[in-house]
C-alpha cells in the first residue's frame, strides 16, 4: 500500500443493492460484546459506494475503502470483489 492509504480504514460486506449507476450499497455486519451486559451484539451498517465499473453484483463479498466523497451519501470506493 502507498503512503495515501495505508491510513484508510477498510470495510468487508456484502452487496444488498447495486440497481444505480456506478454505485453499490454494501451491508457491513459486525458482532462484538456489549460494555454493560456482557452478551454478543450483531449490529450492521449500509455504505454507499463507486463502482467505476459496474462489475459487483448482488450477494457478492467486497471489500471498501475510505475515499473523497462522492456524492452526499458516497464516500466509499470499490477495492476487491470475491
């Protein structure tokens, strides 16, 4: 990685929607041990982001990554796609 984004932060979800042009919006599930109660919690965000090339599909596993913003919602890019 270059200098420029090795301090971005990374995100791995799953795409619930890619219907727009040259967007995605990616499912990120995360599942960590509440401060009080001391039970699992699931807790999941969706993220906008570009897809330059309209290559990810629904259900795919993707990888995101911080980027300059897009548009009010899109400040996320497409890294990888499994």
């Amino acid at each position: 990685m270059s200098e420029q984004t090795k301090f971005k932060r990374t995100l791995k979800g799953t795409v619930v929607s890619a219907k727009s042009d040259k967007t995605i919006v990616v499912l990120v599930q995360r599942r960590f041990r509440h401060a009080v109660y001391s039970k699992y919690v699931n807790q999941s965000k969706k993220y906008h982001a570009h897809d330059e090339a309209n290559t990810a599909q629904e259900g795919d596993v993707v990888t995101i990554i911080e980027s300059k913003p897009y548009s009010k919602n899109k400040k996320w890019e497409l890294v990888t796609k499994k």
